[in-house]
C-alpha cells in the first residue's frame, strides 16, 4: 500500500542535506548579467531617455529599451510592455536593462541611465480608480488583444467584469427579516518565496532558445515566448530545476521575456536575471488587493435567503491574470452556503500599483475574509451561535453552486461533518469569549471555505513511464516540483496502482519542455487530479503491456495473470510468475531469441465537461469539484494595550483521501502560517503617488518561528468519485480560511467590528476608540 501512507519526499534527502541545486545556484562561464532600470513614480509620461553614458561605461555590453522590442504581453489581456515604453504605469515598471559582464559593472551602466518623466496622478485604490473623473491609466483598452473571455469597458479603469444572477434577489429580500451591509478592504500582499524570481536565458547558433527558470509554468512560458516573439515553439526549450517556493507568484512569465531579449541584445550569449528581495516586492507581480461590499438578507431562523457581492480586484499597472482571479472570487462567491438568490459583481479594476498575478488560493482568502466577517456579523444581529447559523446554511448535496453546478457528495464533500468535527476540536462550547483576568480575553473564531479551479476548460497534463533492467519504474511528469510534494504523490499513485514499493520509483525532478510530456500548470491545486489520472493510464498501459508480453512466456491468456511486488503471476497460482526485470526491456528465450522490446507507458488527461460562465448570468461549470474545509482561530487579547497572541488554530478539511498524511498536515499547516500572516501584519502601504512603501523585510513582516500558534488538523474523507483514489486538492486551502477565522477572534474579543486587514494592534486601536487614548 502506498496511499495512504506517510512516506518521504523524493528530494527530501538532497534537501534537508544542502545538495539540492536550485535554479540560481547554476553558473555558467561566460555568463553575462541583466540588471534594471526601474521607475521611481506610479504613474507618468517618460519624456526622454538617455542612454548613451550607460552603453560607454567599462564592461556593457549592451542597453534594452521599450523601443527596442515593441511587443505588448499579458495572460488575460496584451496590455504590458515589457519594458515600460511611453509610459509608466506603476512604481518599479521596467524602463531598460543593462547586460554586463559582472553584476557591479551592469549596475554601474544603470546608474549612468539618464530618464525625465512627467508625472501624471496615481490612483492609489480601485474604488478611486472606478470614479467616473479618474484619469485613465490604458487610454487603449478594447484594442489589446486578449486570451479568454475579457469583458473590458474602454474609457473606464475596469478591465473584466464578471457577473453573477442566480434565483429572484427581490423573493429573496421580501423573504428576509434580518439584513446585514458591510464593507471591507484589505492591501495587496506579496508571496514572499525564499527563491527570489530568477532566469537564465541563451540563443544557440541554430536558432534555439534556451530559457532555465524558477517557473511554475515551464509549458506556458513557452508558448508565451513563442507567441510574442513569433518563434518556431519547438525551437522554444525551457527548462525547470527544484523551485524555492512559489504560491502562485512564478505562474505567469517576466523575467524569461527580459532576459530573453537581453540575451538577443548581446548576439545571443547566455545571460542571468536575478531579482534582489526589493525588486520581488516592486518589479515582479504581487499578490492581489481587495475592496468588497456584501449585503445578507435571513429570516428570524438564520436562513440566509438573499445576498449581493461587489468585489473590486486591485490588479495594479497591468491585467496580467486578475481578470480571472475576479472569475475566481465570483463563481465561489457565496462561500460554502446555500443562497438561492443572489447577485454578485466583481470588476478587475487598473490602478497605479504593482502589478498582480496568483496568490495561494487565488483570491479566496480575500473574498472569503469578507463572507465569513458578514456571516458573523449577521449571528450576532441574530443573536445565534455563530457555527450554528453556518451549519444551518451549509451547502449539501442536491443544492446549487452560485454558478448553477449540481453538488453531490462527491464534487462537494461534507462541509457538515467538518463542522461538526471542529466544534469538538476546539471545545466551542466553552464560549466564543471568556474573560481570563489581568485584562487578558480569550476568544474564538471560525472560518468555513471552498474552492474550485478555475482552469482552462481544456487544460492538459501527461505522464511517461519506463523501467529500468531490475524492473524498478522511471517517472517523467511536466508538473514542476514547488514544495508540496507533487512528484511524490505522483510515485505513491503510481505505487498504488503497480502494487509495488514507492521506493521502487525513481522521478525526474526537473522539467524540460523538450523531453517532459506537458503539464497545464502547478496551480490551482489541480496537479493531484490532473496528474494523477495521467498517472493512472500511463500505469494501465503498462500493465497491458506487462500481462501481454507475460502471457506469451507463460502460455496463456493475460486475463488469467495480475502484478504486485514486481511480479507478473497467474491469479490462480502466485507462485508461478514471471518478475518485471526479466520482461520490461523484452524477453530472452533460453535459445538466445528475444521478443518485444522495452516496455514504455504513457499517459494523459485533460480537463472535460467544464464550460465558459454565460456573460450575463454566470451560468457555467468552472471546475471539477471543491474543497470544503472549516478554520478557526483563538487568541488571547489584551483590552488595554489592544495586543494580541496567536493561541491556537484549527482545520478541519474534506479532502476526498489522504494521499501522504503527514505532507498533507505539513501543507496544511504551512497555508495556516501563510494565512495568519496575511490577517495579522502583512500588507502593502503606498505614499499618496502610489509609491510602494514597504519594499524589503525590514519593514514587511511576516509570521516568524515563535510567533505561530498551536495547529491542529484533521480530515475528512468523502471520496471524489472521478478523481486518482478519490483525492481532492488541498495545496492552498490551508491559507483561505484563516484572515477570516482570526478577524472573528479579534472581533469578539475587542467586541468591535474588525473589516480590514492586516490587524495589527494599531488597528483595533483605531477602530476601537477612533485614535483617541
């Protein structure tokens, strides 16, 4: 058995031994070095550009402006230039790159960069940004061409639109005796990955460009490169070692654009692109801000019967994929609740700061913030126990998604159970606020979540398999390997369905677009289900390989033989057998004769019966299924000093089954960390001309050891019929829940309504007694 088991990383060891090679742990002789020219305003005009100092200083070998490359890219829309070109659009926007022979003499030539800008106003939040006098920040929108379903509203600052109309909202209000209107906002945040952005980048003398990059997406920066430059794609090879860390922020490509038109500067020759932590924080996307107003309607009894959403995505400078994080947060709008009548609105809206691109749990965990901050809100005016009113609402089988999907136990799980589960494990019944002495309050929140994909209703992922002279299995998956472990659970569903020992499977770890069949993306938490179906045929063809070639040596028919333990044998009698090393690279008979040939699986998947949201009711299918799950958070809270600790947090998720519990909990409890960050002291803050304030760690913070809490985790498993051993995703699901939890702790224990974040103490001092002592 090898699912359901905890077994060790495939790289573990290399790892936790220092071994492991990363991608900017690789030099090259005769490398060359890229630095930028970043803007120092959110929003202007670039009047002129001097260059020429720069292109005479000691050791440059060449100066890239916009001009010299006047391509637009994007993931949703073609809205970017690469490097800025007429205008800047955000603080940190490329204006040129220097490529030198060391990394000071490439600095050296930026300093000498001479550039004049007439600043233009920063619009520094979407709501300003959606003012019918805004100044425009892509006067050309509705010419940029785009990759989906976009619905831009030129002459405005709203890039996509996604609305959902679901039940009679009127039947809904005049059934409601109890409503609830709330505002919220929170700052964009950033993924802060212990691997800085990073890429190498060559052109060989035949025409081949070889990219290296600390990517999620090796398949899809291929294609990208290929697209915009109108490249022969199979002359295209990117390839990916071992990833830092990523959360979502290495999914869309800039830095193998940059340093693949650095190296045409230069006639080709390798050069190396590294981001400094600042220019992480400023130059490369960040994670998405959010401005949201919610408004419930329930009856007496807690029933919520109507709701309406407005949530305004803060994309910065540029669309990149926040278009579809809007899609994101409206296809889940309604959390993990039965409302029958809604609307809901969320608008992609340009402002002047960074650019956004994925976020673990791709805007999730801020919409929901928003949803489980009402949700508490309306017990309160109801006057009923707040994990109560959410079982009351809680979505089962038979109810409708808001897009109007059919739920089963199946594609939903058991939001219930979880519940129920988490009221136990964190003893709810001993009171949400209980006074402790010393002006010292405990107190308790609770979060529910879900989540689908959202993924290209075609979206692909294969597998090859082949094996080596002792019968032991290779694994070759495009899927890149981020930190959760995806090769291994790859080598444990292989395992399982091989009936041999996962230490028998060696993966490859790296990918290469040349050699690695293609995987979609490491996202979405979508790499188990996808990849692990591609898994499943690609062992299945084996398997009728084995039992073909087999049944010739045997002497009989392969439906009368079955493997385990690396062993074909007749089902009838085990003991007669033959074993895989003496058949995976063909068969010998006694007389020297040999038969078949090596044996090689393949396999794949793509995405089916998914379908695009009709434009104007949302009506549609965007994923395979969801993730339910409840969080909760209790902290102990100081009345006078308006401080707080972080005592416990909890989750309780449905994840289908536990491929590798013990990576699993890790994954889990890493989101929870991640998460507790973001509600507790992460967050941008911008001058008033939208420049970016908070550009390093000395002044971003984040969740140190010491500073976490107690976890607890646990699961529930309703297995998720159509996926590999009924497994669902749960990568990002650890983060979604916990700004929300903690803010309904800290909003008890103040005893005022906390509706943004991060909450700092400064912030519940503020809100609490309006800045006055």
């Amino acid at each position: 058995m090898a699912v359901g088991v905890s077994v060790p990383r495939k790289e573990s060891w290399s790892k936790v031994t220092g071994r492991a090679k990363y991608n900017n742990d690789f030099h090259e002789r005769g490398i060359l070095y890229v630095k930028m020219l970043t803007s120092t305003i959110a929003h202007g005009k670039i009047k002129s550009l001097d260059i020429n100092e720069a292109l005479s200083a000691p050791g440059v070998r060449a100066v890239v402006t916009g001009n010299d490359f006047p391509v637009l890219i994007g993931t949703a829309l073609f809205d970017q230039p690469p490097i800025a070109k007429d205008k800047v659009r955000y603080f940190g926007e490329p204006v040129a790159l220097v490529v030198g022979e060391n990394e000071w003499q490439a600095m050296e030539g930026v300093k000498r960069i001479k550039v004049d800008y007439e600043p233009l106003p920063a619009l520094n939040s979407p709501s300003d940004a959606m003012k019918p006098e805004a100044i425009i920040i892509h006067e050309n929108l509705g010419q940029y061409a785009d990759n989906q379903e976009i619905a831009s509203i030129p002459g405005t600052n709203i890039n996509n639109h996604i609305k959902i109309r679901k039940g009679d909202l009127q039947k809904g209000w005049a059934e409601s005796n109890t409503v609830v209107e709330l505002s919220f906002s929170h700052p964009q945040v950033n993924h802060v990955a212990m691997e800085t952005r990073n890429c190498r980048a060559e052109i060989l003398p035949d025409g081949r460009i070889i990219i290296h990059t600390s990517s999620q997406a090796p398949f899809s920066v291929k294609k990208h490169l290929s697209q915009i430059f109108q490249l022969d794609e199979g002359k295209v090879i990117v390839r990916t070692t071992l990833v830092g860390g990523a959360f979502g922020g290495k999914v869309t490509g800039q830095l193998e654009i940059l340093a693949y038109m650095a190296s045409k500067s230069v006639g080709g020759r390798p050069v190396k692109i590294v981001n400094t932590r600042e220019e992480d924080f400023t130059v490369s996307p960040c994670g998405m801000g959010l401005e949201g107003k919610i408004k419930l309607g329930a009856t007496r009894d807690g029933i919520i019967k109507a709701a309406e959403f407005t949530y305004l995505v803060d994309c910065g400078g540029y669309a990149d994929i926040g278009p579809r994080m809007a899609k994101s947060i409206a296809i889940d709008c309604t959390g993990p609740y039965n409302i029958e009548n809604l609307w809901c609105d969320a608008y992609c809206v340009y402002t002047n700061h960074p650019y956004i691109t994925s976020l673990r749990g791709f805007g999730h965990g801020e919409y929901t913030f928003c949803m489980e901050r009402a949700v508490d809100k309306l017990a309160f005016l109801l006057k009923m126990d707040p994990l109560e009113l959410r079982l009351k609402n809680a979505l089962k089988p038979g109810n409708f998604s808001p897009t109007q999907v059919k739920l089963t136990s199946s594609n939903l799980g058991d939001l219930t159970q979880c519940l129920e589960k988490m009221k136990a494990l964190i003893n709810w019944q001993e009171g949400m606020r209980l006074e402790i002495g010393g002006n010292k309050v405990r107190a308790k929140g609770i979060s529910c979540l879900w989540k689908t994909s959202n993924s290209p209703s075609d979206a692909i992922s294969g597998v090859f398999i082949s094996f080596n002279t002792d019968g032991s299995i290779n694994l070759n998956c495009g899927a890149t390997e981020i930190g959760p472990a995806m090769k291994t659970t790859a080598a444990q569903i292989l395992a399982e369905k091989m009936k041999m020992d996962v230490n028998r499977i060696h993966v490859y770890l790296d990918v290469d677009t040349q050699t690695s069949p293609e995987h979609w993306k490491t996202v979405a938490s979508m790499t188990t289900f996808m990849m692990g179906q591609a898994v499943l045929e690609a062992a299945e063809d084996v398997i009728r390989q084995l039992k073909s070639l087999a049944a010739t040596v045997m002497r009989c028919s392969p439906d009368q033989l079955d493997i385990a333990d690396e062993k074909v044998f007749l089902k009838q009698d085990p003991a007669i057998y033959v074993a895989f090393a003496d058949i995976v690279h063909g068969y010998k008979y006694p007389n020297g004769n040999g038969i078949a040939g090596q044996i090689l699986g393949r396999g794949s998947y793509i995405m089916n019966h998914l379908t695009p949201l009709d434009p104007e009711t949302g009506k549609g299918k965007p994923g395979p299924g969801w993730t339910v799950g409840v969080q909760a958070v209790e902290v102990e809270y100081d009345t006078e000093e308006f401080t707080y600790r972080l005592v416990k947090a909890a989750t309780v998720m449905d994840v289908g089954k536990v491929i590798n519990p013990k990576s699993a909990r890790g994954l889990i409890t890493g989101g929870m960390s991640m998460g507790l960050g973001m509600g507790s002291r992460e967050g941008y803050t911008y001058g008033a001309d939208g420049i970016v304030l908070d550009t390093s760690l000395r002044t971003y913070k984040v969740m140190h050891f010491g500073e976490n809490p107690e976890y607890l985790v646990e699961f529930v498993e309703t297995p998720q019929v159509d996926a590999p051993y009924g497994a669902r995703g749960l990568a990002e699901h650890g983060v979604i829940g916990m700004p929300g939890a903690l803010a309904n702790a800290l909003s008890a224990a103040a005893q005022v309504d906390l509706n943004h974040f991060p909450i700092t103490p400064e912030f519940i001092w503020k809100t609490k007694t309006g800045g006055m002592t």
